[in-house]
C-alpha cells in the first residue's frame, strides 16, 4: 500500500480534535507520535487508530459530525453498542435514523477526472456543506493544474518539495 498523507493538514487535524484523540489513545499521544508511527509502517487502522472509526473518519477528512455519526452506526451494526437497551427498540430506531441520514457525500452520476471524496454524511449539517465547498475549491485547483501544460513539471517540483 501507498499512503499519500498531507503531514501539516494531518498535524492540524489531530491538534484541532487532540482531546478526543488523547481520549481514545492515551493522553501522551501527539500528531507527530501518530505520524512517526505511520510512517515507521504500522497499519494506520488497526494498529495506529487502535480500529477506531471516528478517528480515522476525522484524518480521512469527513468531518467529526459524520465521523461521529459513521462510527455510531458501526458500533450498532457490529454488534459493540449496549444490549441493554435494545429490548425497547431504542438502538433499532438509532440505526433506522443513522441509516436515513447518511447520505453519500457527492450525488454525482458522471466521471470526473478528480472526484470529490465518497463517504456517508449528513448533507444538511454546516459542517458538511463546508466540507463539500472545501473540496470544491480543491478539485477546481487540482484540475487547473492537471490542465496545465507543465502538469508534469508542477507534479514533480510538489513532490520533491514533500520529501
């Protein structure tokens, strides 16, 4: 596997959600310690994020909203949410609503040469609609240079400026 990571928008992002990270990982943990052990080559998912979907949701780019909503329809779906509470239907009708409001992220039906990212949402969340302008503003950059006719030439001076 490849992975292609973006270390100051990784270090950001960890910073901007660090307690929930400290929360789950162990309050010594630090961007920089998740990184060092991305790249030492430990599986990002299982070992790194300890299998935590909200978390990985959150470094993927979703937003903590979806991540959140994601995650809780996981725990539900594998069986991990509390059984003592699932006599009176209260986690069926959480999975009903959870399955209703997730939505994928774009709606599109055509190729795009760069497509937006695909994942589960809340569509009417402002989270989400930023995210979908963020991404916009993105493709539309990525797609400008892509068009360029030093396309190549802008790649590698990108590439050789990331290592």
């Amino acid at each position: 596997d490849i992975i292609i990571i973006n270390k100051e928008s990784f270090l950001e992002i960890v910073d901007q959600h660090i307690d929930l990270f400290k929360a789950k990982l162990g309050y010594e943990i630090t961007g920089s310690r998740l990184l060092n052990e991305i790249e030492a080559g430990i599986p990002v998912l299982s070992e790194v994020l300890k299998g935590d979907e909200l978390l990985w949701g959150i470094l993927l780019g979703y937003g903590r909203h979806n991540a959140e909503l994601y995650a809780r329809r996981e725990e539900i779906n594998d069986g991990h949410a509390s059984t003592l509470i699932s006599d009176n239907g209260i986690l069926r009708k959480e999975l009903e609503y959870l399955d209703e409001v997730l939505v994928g992220f774009t709606h599109e039906y055509y190729i795009d040469l760069i497509p937006l990212p695909l994942f589960l949402c809340d569509e009417k969340e402002v989270e989400t609609i930023e995210l979908k302008k963020k991404y916009r503003k993105i493709q539309e950059k990525a797609l400008s240079i892509y068009q360029s006719p030093n396309f190549l030439n802008l790649l590698l001076k990108h590439l050789q400026n990331a290592w």
